[in-house]
C-alpha cells in the first residue's frame, strides 16, 4: 500500500528534493543518497536516509496503521504530536532524546537525527546485552519529562494549555484505553494467546472481580489525571541504547496522565523480558541484572525527583512567595513522600497490566513469539501471566520496589 507518494525509496527521494528545509541537509548528494525502510512497528514507516556525509531518519505516518496493512484508518495527526513531544522533551532531557530537523504535516514526513551505532533495547536485552548506565539515563529522562511537564514546575495556566494541547491526541489514546486497559481484561476477538495451555489463565484473570476493580481504576486515572505529560508507549522497543547512551524514540501516545504509567510500562516491558530471559539462554546473573536494573531505576527516579522538588519549591504549585512564611515548614516533604508512594503504586499496576496485556491481548512482545517451542514459551508466560495476575488482586500495596523484584524473583522458577 503507497500513501501519497512517500511510502517507498523513490517517492521519498522526491518528497526531500521538494522540500528546502530538508534538501539542504543533503544536497547534489541526494541523488546518490541510499534510502531504505528500516521500521519494524505497529503503526509507521522508518526510512534510513543516508550519503557519504548524512545520515537522517525520516518518519512517516500514513492514514492508516502499518499493522492492519492498509485497513484501519489512522489519523496522520499521531506524527504532529510525536513530532511536539520529542521537541519538548529533547529540550527537557537533550542527552536522552534525539533532535528534530523538520516536521512536514502535509506530507507526513517526520525528519530528525538518525541515531547510530545504537540498537533497539528490546533486542539486545533478548541477545544478552547489557546496559550498565540504562537504568540512570532513563530515570534522568523520567525525572526530568515528568516532573517538568508537571504541576510542580509549570505555571497553571501554562499547564493546561500544554494539557488541551495534547488532549486532542484522541486516536492514539483510544488504542491504549482499548488495547491496554480492556480487550485482555475484558475479552476481544482480536486477543490471542498460547492455546490451550493459558486458557484457564485468561477465564480466571477475566472473571476476577477484584482485578476488575483495580484495571478500572487505573484506566480511569490514565483517562482522568493529567499529572503529567506522558510518552504514552514507553516500551523497550521505544528505546535505542549501546552500553553508554540512551534515546528515547516514538513519543506519538504522548498525553498527559498518570507519571506512573510511563514508569510502569517501563517496567512491564523489562520484566517481560526477565521472564523470557531462560528460554533465550540468559543466564541467572543476567535476569538478576535486569531485576537490578528496575531497582536503580525507581530509585533513581525518586532521587532525581526529589532533586528537582527541592530546586523548584517556589515553582508552580508552590509559588507561595506572595503569601505569608509557612508555618509548617517541612510539611512540603511529607507531601513529596506521599505523592512518590503514590507514584509507585501506580506503576506497579500499570507494569502489571502491561505484562498481561503483551501475553493474551492483540500487541505481543517479540521475545516472547520468537520462542517457537509452544510449550517452552507457555511456561514462561504463565510464569509472568500469574506474577502480574497476583500483583494486580494484591489488597497491600508495594511500598518498596524490592518487594516487586521479589516477587518476581520467586515467581520465575525457570
Ligand atoms: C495497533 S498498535 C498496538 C500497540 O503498538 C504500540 O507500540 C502500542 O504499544 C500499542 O498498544
Ligand atoms: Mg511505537
């Protein structure tokens, strides 16, 4: 399926010859440029345009999702938000984000650095590889993207505005309200999982009321707060790293939400891969890393956070400078350690879901189906299908992330 010209080599190679903002990255060099489409996602094309002297990654977005070949309409506006948040959150964590060159609406055409000689993390945690610095890069970026899109540094006024703004990124919401939050709890034709050995798995999760109860009440607040603003799919297929830099990539769900659903989908996705980690032939001290890497990213978090709360007391909702000196000094405090358990919690849920979904819904993860054994992979996934299944009808809450690592630890028996 072509869309206006673009979807391939050729048409893309006129698309940059028309454009000047884009054709002076390149040059008399465009004609001996070699482009090929490198995407492997759900919903757009990637192509990798490059020449002797340049190289650039450009994004396009056709009416309609990647994955349904051509037969499901998708608003092309999902590549303007993208194009939004990854200049914001460059501008907020421009170590971890790459730079937008252009952004053509009428074409659909999203152009910006390619990154090299970096790879999709999801792939090298499924190879082995391992990312001594992932878990500090990405809780700078967390830290950063979430508390400064928030309440705690913005201007109310420049808060909501922000928060109209991406609210209007309706399409790509509804995936996640449906995809995420409701065809695995609730049961869809478009779900599927490793028959039969996981169906009494999936009746038992989706006839249990008080999960029930507990993915509602995260739905709501995915579609209700407005902490702060959101990468919205923020998986290890969102993410390029080598041992010693990271980028995030692919913010189109952007919308302001919950901050512990980005966490939480962070989470989810590297605990999936914690899982599957036996049956790629990873060894204990690898899952144990990952484990590892969980930790020192919600522990980072915290400290990065709380470093910017500190710096930011006279700022957004705080601007109490023209009111009198606060009688109860400290009482800030007690509220930043609430509002982090807070935090927690919710991602804790959110990381839940998240494992169940990629397990029974539409949208898998590929180191799961790239296990072929059928019942290897099925012993994994019910491995991870009742950790998340526990988590979610816990009546405690995880007030320590080593309380979930432990958990997890325990419930991967191998
Ligand atoms: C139809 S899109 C399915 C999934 O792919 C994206 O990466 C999101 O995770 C979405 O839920
Ligand atoms: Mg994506």
């Amino acid at each position: 399926q072509d869309n206006n010209g673009v979807s391939n080599s050729e048409g893309l190679r006129g698309h940059i010859a028309a454009q000047p903002d884009l054709l002076v990255h390149f040059g008399a060099d465009l004609d001996v440029a070699e482009i090929s489409e490198i995407g492997d996602g759900n919903l757009n094309f990637i192509f990798h345009v490059r020449t002797p002297k340049v190289q650039m990654a450009i994004k396009h977005a056709p009416s309609w999702s990647r994955i349904s070949r051509g037969t499901r309409a998708l608003t092309r506006d999902r590549l303007g938000f993208e194009a939004r948040a990854l200049r914001l959150f460059r501008e907020l964590a421009p170590l971890h984000v790459p730079t937008v060159y252009t952004y053509d609406a009428d074409a659909s055409m999203l152009a910006m650095e390619f990154i090299t000689p970096h790879e999709i993390l999801r792939k090298g945690l499924m190879a082995g590889q391992e990312y001594p610095d992932f878990a500090d890069h990405i809780s700078t970026y967390l830290a950063n993207c979430l508390f400064n899109t928030s309440d705690f540094a913005l201007k109310p006024s420049d808060k909501r505005q922000l928060v109209a703004e991406f609210s209007r990124n309706v399409e790509l919401c509804e995936i996640t309200e449906r995809l995420v939050f409701t065809d695995a709890f609730v049961g869809s034709d478009d779900n599927r999982w490793t028959r039969p050995q996981l169906d009494a798995a999936v009746v038992r999760i989706q006839s249990d009321p008080i999960v029930r109860m507990r993915v509602e009440q995260l739905k709501l607040d995915f579609l209700t707060r407005t902490d702060a603003l959101l990468h919205g799919d923020l998986h290890t297929g969102s993410i390029m790293a080598t041992s010693d830099e990271t980028f995030v990539i692919d913010p189109e769900f952007a919308v302001f939400g919950p901050m512990g659903f980005d966490i939480g989908m962070m989470i989810g996705n590297l605990l999936l891969g914690f899982f599957i980690l036996p049956a790629h032939g990873g060894s204990d001290a690898q899952r144990e890393n990952i484990l590892n890497t969980i930790e020192t990213l919600w522990e980072g978090f915290v400290q990065k956070f709380a470093t910017h709360w500190q710096k930011n007391r006279d700022g957004g909702v705080f601007a109490y400078a023209n009111f009198a000196a606060p009688v109860l000094s400290g009482a800030t405090d007690a509220f930043l350690h609430s509002y982090l358990a807070r935090v927690l919690d919710d991602a804790v849920g959110y990381a839940a879901v998240e494992v169940v979904r990629r397990l029974i819904g539409r949208a898998h993860v590929p180191e799961f189906d790239a296990i072929k054994d059928d019942d290897l992979r099925a012993r994994h996934e019910a491995q991870a299908f009742q950790f998340a299944y526990n988590l979610l009808r816990s009546e405690e809450n995880i007030n320590a992330i080593g309380q979930m690592t432990a958990q997890a630890r325990a419930a991967c028996t191998v």
